[in-house]
C-alpha cells in the first residue's frame, strides 16, 4: 500500500474549514459580493470588529496581517534602528531573530536551562539590565511547547521599559488564558495572533497584531498600504463567523492525538518527549539525521535543526491519530537500534 506523503512539518492543521458547510456557504457568499477590480480595505475594517470580539478588545487595538509573520516584520521595522537590542529567549522561533538581524539589531538570546525550561528570572534579570528595544517571547514556544503562566509576563512587563512581545500563535490549543487584557495596563504590550493555525487558515495568510491604539497606529504606518487581500479577508471572516465552531471540531482531537503521541513514546528508551501546550511536540532522538531518513522512507515529513541547542530534535506536529500512529511505529522501531 503506497501511502500519500504526509508533511507534519509546519504546524499546519490537518482540517479544511471550508469542509464546515456553514463557513463554506459563508465564505462562497462573500465571495459572490467580491468585486475584483477593487483595491480591498487598507485596514480591513470589518475583520478588524470581528477580530475585536474573538479576543475581546476594540478594535482599534487590532491589526490584520498578512500572516503573524507580516506583524513580527512591521513591529521590527516600527520600532528597532541599527544598533538596537533585541533579547530573546532561546531556542525559540527564528524569524524574530532574522528580521531583527536584517535590520542591523544586536540580537541577544538567553537559553534555556536544562530540558528546555525556560528560565523567567534570567530573562527577566537581562530586561532590567539592558532594557531592550524590544523583547520576544513566544507563548506557547516554537519549537519546544513550553508555556508561561500570565502572571510570568506580567512580572517581564513590569520590568521593560520598552516593547515585549508576546507570540500567541499556538494559544488556542492550551487552554489558558491570553496575556491581552494586560494591554490595559501596560502600553508596552504587543500580542500577536494568527488564524493559521487552529482555525487551519495557513494558505490564506491571516494573522493580527493586538495593542493600545497608539501602538497600533504606530504599526499601521508601516505597512504595505493593501497588505490583506480580499480573498484571505473573506476567508477570515468566515472563519470568525464560526469559530466556536471551528475551534470546538479542530482542538479536542488535536489534544487527544498529542496525548496518544506523548503516552507511546514515553517509555521507549533512548527518546525524550518534552512537554507541550501546543499542536506540536519536541522529541530527542539518538541520532536525528537516521531518525529524520526513517520517517524520510516511510514518507512522512518533519522538522529538524541544524542549531547546536536543538540538535538530534525532531518538532512533531501532531494531525489526526492515523498520522501518529505510523510516526510512532517508525520512531520506536529506528529508536530500538540504539538499545
């Protein structure tokens, strides 16, 4: 039997909402009223509401982007000059790192402790030391799934007197609460979203930053003057339309493959399974490389590092229990060679 190759290197969730009928027929409606030859709405104003009542703020505190990627690049190319610092924690994702970098930022980076624990004293103690331009944390964190407590954030806001950003992009898999409602009390507050992915709108491109209005209109200045283009901001739409729904169908199952992933490969000897908030899990393996051709040769897809701090780790997104079980049953055959 020749299986379809399966990519699980991403992130992507494996759920097509517009299979939902109900946001299909709402996305083909919009897309009815579309007319083409229009230039789309610069801020898109009625994503922007939607938005605003997802997370529970105004929207005037929101920005549409083209991807949370796009958000990350404008808060960067806002508020960083050459020569300015920008304090990650580390490993985390890279492209805070490489836009930083682009823009001629002193990038510094405080590691993990053992495990990938993310050590909240240490950064803490680097943002009152050189009091960043500004600060990354993503939360949950790409790649190792770990995440911070509210009241973590809280204490690193306290302490900067500049920007920190808080990447929510995995945040609807956690079931915790997101950080937004302390942009009432701290100005410094950037919180990025996105749609990509739990409500699986990767190929559209929707993410949005969320701030006080100030900080938000200092963002939108920078910006490609139409950077959301009216098919992903119909497709948004209706993705928020019913995203109860959406969300309700997508995450229990996510979460119960996770948990049948992490269960069976826990004890296999030679693997280490680090822990996850999201809908991906970090695995160490003996040998990445071998471990990365097994799967390669099963024709499944997926993450690994070239970074020293990351090496022999594979980044597992987790699909449907199909899925997980053939990468379980590769992972544990490839692992026993080293027994």
């Amino acid at each position: 039997e020749i299986q379809e190759h399966t990519i699980i290197n991403a992130n992507e969730s494996p759920y097509n909402i517009l299979d939902f009928p109900s946001v299909r027929e709402d996305f083909l409606k919009g897309l009815a009223e579309l007319k083409s030859y229009r230039y789309p709405d610069p801020f898109a104003e009625d994503l922007r509401k939607a938005l605003a009542e997802y997370v529970q703020c105004r929207p005037g505190q929101i920005l549409a982007t083209n991807g949370g990627d796009e958000t990350i690049s404008l808060i960067l190319n806002t508020f960083i000059n050459p020569g300015d610092t920008v304090l990650v924690h580390t490993p985390t994702f890279d492209i805070y790192g490489i836009d930083a970098t682009v823009l001629g930022a002193r990038v510094v980076h405080v590691p993990d402790d053992d495990g990938y624990c993310r050590n909240a004293e240490k950064l803490q103690q680097a943002i009152a030391d050189m009091q960043p331009k500004v600060t990354f944390v993503c939360n949950p964190n790409n790649p190792t799934g770990s995440i911070w407590p509210v009241s973590v954030i809280e204490t690193l806001l306290q302490t900067a007197d500049n920007i920190v950003v808080v990447d929510e992009a995995y945040l609807e898999f956690s079931g915790q609460d997101s950080v937004i409602p302390l942009m009432e009390t701290y100005d410094n507050l950037i919180v990025i979203r996105t749609l990509s992915k739990a409500f699986g709108l990767a190929g559209c491109r929707v993410g949005y930053g969320v701030a006080q209005k100030e900080v938000i209109d200092a963002l939108g200045l920078t910006k490609l003057v139409y950077n959301l283009n009216i098919l992903s901001q119909n497709a948004a739409l209706a993705a928020m339309d019913y995203a109860d729904e959406i969300l309700a169908h997508n995450i229990p199952p996510t979460l119960a493959a996770r948990q049948h992933f992490m269960d069976a490969l826990k004890d296999v000897p030679n693997l280490t399974v680090y822990p996850s908030a999201t809908n991906f899990v970090l695995v160490r393996v003996p040998d990445g490389p071998a471990m990365v051709k097994a799967l390669h040769d099963a024709d499944i897809c997926v993450r690994s590092y070239k970074a020293a701090d990351l090496k022999n780790c594979l980044r597992i997104t987790i699909t449907t229990d199909d899925v997980v079980r053939r990468v379980v049953a590769v992972m544990t055959e490839e692992a026993k060679k080293y027994a």
